[in-house]
C-alpha cells in the first residue's frame, strides 16, 4: 500500500520506518529540511536500538523516501497517517495543537478526490471531531477526507517492536466510516502473524483509550512511590512489596518500580493535558487524581536532592556530585522532563560541582545545561565525588565495580535513585548505600 506520514519526530519516524518494514511504499514528510535530510543520508536523529538498521534496510528496498513537500504526499497515497508533536502548552497544562492543526490545514490544501487521515498522535479528546469540522470548511466539493484515530502505544528504547508487535490496534472511526477495512490491510501482517487484538470504536473512545493508558501507567508509579515513602517512615521495603503485590496477577509488577519517578516526552505531558481536558468538560475526578499523582512524582526528585543537601549540612555550595545518567529512562537519549536531568540541574544551581556521565544522552544534555561536567566515562564522573546519585537505571551503571567505583570516590555515599544495583555488593565494598524507600 501506499502511505505518508506526516511529522517524522520519535512516533513518526518510527512508524514511517516500521510501516516500510511492513512492505509498504512510504513517503515520510516533516517540515525540517535538516531531519529529511538526515532519514534520506540513514541517520536516525535520536538514539533508538534497532531503528537504524531498519532505517538503512527500508531506504535500500525504495520503498521509503522523506520530503519537506506536503504537496508530494498528497500526490504519492490516498492514506495519510498523522504523528506530529503534541507538547504541552508554553502556557498551563493543556496540550499545544499548533502542529496538529498545521500539518492538517497544509495538507488539506492538496488533496483532491478521497482520502483517508489515520491521526497517531496524541491528542484531547474531541481534536478528531474538530478536524472532521475543519476538514470540510478547507477541502473543495470534489474532495472527501475520512478521519480516523489510531493512537500510538509505543514506548522509547522499544519503539520497533513496539509498532511491529504492538499489544492492541485501537482503531476510532466516525459514523459510516469506511477505514476500518484500509486500517486491517495496513496491519494485515501483524494481524495475521501475532493475533493482534483489533478494537474498533468511536474517534472519542480511541482518543481517550491513550490518555486514559498513559495516566493510568503514570499512576501505578506515583502509587508505588507513594507507599515507598510509607516504608520509608516505617522500616519496610519497597521493592520486596512491589514483588509481592506483583505475583496479584489484578495489580501485575510492572510499572511498580519505585525510584526518581516519571519523565520523559509523554507521560508528564500527557497526565497534565488529560487532566486539563477532563477539567474543560467539567470531569472533576481525574483533575484531582493525576494532580496528585504529577506532585508524588514530582516530590521524589525533590527527596533526593534534600538528601543530598541533608549530607552536606545543608550547604551544597563547592560540594561535588556526581550523577550518573541524565536521560529520563536508559536506552534513550531523550532527556525531555528527565528526573535525572532535573537533579543534577538543581544541584548545579544550588552551587554543587556536578559531574554527570551517560552513554547516550551528554550531547542532548550539553546543550541545554552546558554547565555541568561531561565526563567520557561512569568511573571519570566518580573521580572525586562525595555524593554519587544515580538516576538512569543504564546497564553500564548496574554492572559498575563498587570495590573500583569506591577507590575512586572521595566519599562512598550514593542514593540508588532507580533501585537498581545489588545493594549487598555495594555495602560490602564500603559504601553508604540509600534506595528509594528500602531499609538501607
Ligand atoms: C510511555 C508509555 O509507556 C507508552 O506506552 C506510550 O506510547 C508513550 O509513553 C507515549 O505516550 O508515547 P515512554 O515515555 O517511552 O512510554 O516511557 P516509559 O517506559 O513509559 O517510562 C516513563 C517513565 O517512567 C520513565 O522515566 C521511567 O523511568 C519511569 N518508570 C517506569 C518508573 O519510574 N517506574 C517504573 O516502574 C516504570
């Protein structure tokens, strides 16, 4: 078949990627002349195993080409997938549609005869209705454009299989909607090879279906920190209770990790557009929730940095620090709303000398927070420390030595702030070791 997709940002390029993978003819179109040239030339613009190779595959088979030209896409398919950016408003916490909108408006202008929008991207409830609205004010009498909604559950540091074998395809569609038939044919090898559960519903249901996933993800871990201040306060262990409560086959394990709490792209964003949105219609229950559940995040990045200064008298001022990993979760270089990021940064401000080391993300991190210390290795950011976080549960952090680690501090004191390392190693090399609401 043949597809766009327009916004070739994490989702978009992705898919584009995947779609092709999928034996689809692809045309990826974006407005940043540099980013099409980078997919064109193979690169990747952002760290994310696997896409690369999948990258360079797609390109060789012609199958897959980018453009800066709306109007080609128009030309090249009748099948239009949507997976632009939906950040959060410069101004409060509903989500900013100038993209969504843009991208829509620049397209409509090209398309004659029928057409099919699929929208990825994540959006208030409602959007897909209001770009059916727009849709027939900006396309002449012998132009229809079908709008669906196929909202995108990938996760960053998975995205391949993510989109090549996702959990579900949720599929809105409007009254008399003919795209559930195109959408089965775009999927069909996933469908057919994984058994992919297939729900279909209305462009309301599906919008909300992954705003109501992202919150309740963003949830389990703002509850699992919320009791880990409890065994904090009272002796008990976290992480032994969130094995327990996990073997409840209702509540599951995952997404029960206590620690530095949620960053990232989605999550932060979305709970603040999801509740700003429930709040419009008048939906007072989850404004309320997930505002609680953004300030226990919130609040765990703040413990830590309190314990660092409670190390220090209360003076961070000249102290160095060391943080290891400043993307918001491993195997990315993302380091939008990144706890790790936001510590470091905090501590920085306060007047500590923090040193930071991350296999992928110092470059993205350089640029925006210049100030801190880059160093090439984990070992090199522990040179001299008297305090060691850390924050990105990277696997070269997990497989540190402590016994070399310690040699190299000027302070053995580090706050596990992801649960991640084997505390007893890290005790028995001499270290003060803290966890997020564990006994040590
Ligand atoms: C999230 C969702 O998991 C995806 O399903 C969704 O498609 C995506 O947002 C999106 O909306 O595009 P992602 O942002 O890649 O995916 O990251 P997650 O794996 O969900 O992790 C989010 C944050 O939660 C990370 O900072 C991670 O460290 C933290 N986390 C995760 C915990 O603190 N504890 C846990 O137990 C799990």
């Amino acid at each position: 078949m043949k597809l766009t997709v327009t916004g070739t940002g994490y989702l978009g390029a992705t898919h584009a990627i995947c779609m092709a993978e999928l034996g689809h003819e692809v045309l990826g179109v974006d407005i940043s002349a540099e980013r099409i040239a980078a997919l064109n030339e193979g690169r990747v613009p952002f760290h994310e195993p696997g896409l690369a190779d999948a990258l360079t595959r797609s390109l060789a088979t012609g199958r897959l080409s980018f453009t800066t030209d709306i109007a080609a896409a128009a030309d090249f398919a009748d099948t239009h997938f949507l997976t632009v950016g939906t950040p959060q408003h410069s101004e409060g916490r509903s989500a900013d549609l100038s993209q969504v909108h843009g991208a829509v408006t620049a397209l409509a202008r090209h398309l004659h005869g029928r057409h099919l929008i699929i929208g990825k991207s994540t959006v208030p409830v409602g959007t897909a209705a209001d770009l059916r609205r727009m849709l027939n004010q900006l396309t002449g009498p012998d132009t229809t454009v079908d709008i669906a909604w196929n909202p995108e559950f990938l996760r960053e540091g998975h995205a391949v299989r993510d989109t090549l074998h996702p959990d579900r395809i949720v599929l809105g569609v409007a009254p008399g909607s003919t795209a559930e038939s195109t959408v089965r044919d775009i999927y069909a090898r996933t469908l057919a090879d994984d058994g992919t559960p297939f729900l279909v519903t209305d462009l309301e249901t599906a919008e909300l279906v992954k705003g109501a996933a992202n919150a309740f993800l963003a949830t389990k871990i703002s509850f699992i920190n919320a009791i880990a201040e409890v065994c904090e306060r009272s002796g008990a262990d976290v992480t032994q209770l969130a094995d327990a409560l996990g073997h409840d086959t209702r509540i599951g394990r995952r997404f029960l990790g206590a620690g530095l709490g949620f960053g990232g792209g989605c999550l932060p964003k979305d709970i603040r557009a999801f509740a700003s949105r429930a709040e419009q219609l008048g939906a007072t229950g989850i404004p309320g929730l997930l505002g609680h559940v953004d300030e226990i995040n919130l609040r765990q990045r703040r413990s830590v940095i309190d314990t660092v200064t409670d190390s220090f008298d209360g003076d961070v001022t000249g102290r160095r620090v060391s943080v290891l990993g400043v993307a918001f979760k491993p195997d990315s270089d993302d380091i939008r709303d990144s706890p790790a990021l936001a510590i470091a940064g905090s501590l920085s401000r306060s007047g500590a000398q923090v040193t930071v080391h991350d296999p992928e993300a110092m470059g993205p991190a350089s640029r925006i927070l210049p100030e801190l210390g880059y160093a090439p290795t984990p070992l090199d950011a522990l040179r001299g420390a008297e305090v060691v976080v850390l924050a990105t549960e990277w696997r070269d952090f997990i497989d540190l030595d402590p016994v070399a680690a310690r040699d190299v501090v000027d302070r053995p004191f580090i706050i596990d702030g992801r649960n991640c390392l084997p505390v007893e190693a890290w005790i028995g090399a001499g270290w003060d070791y803290r966890g997020m609401g564990r006994r040590f």
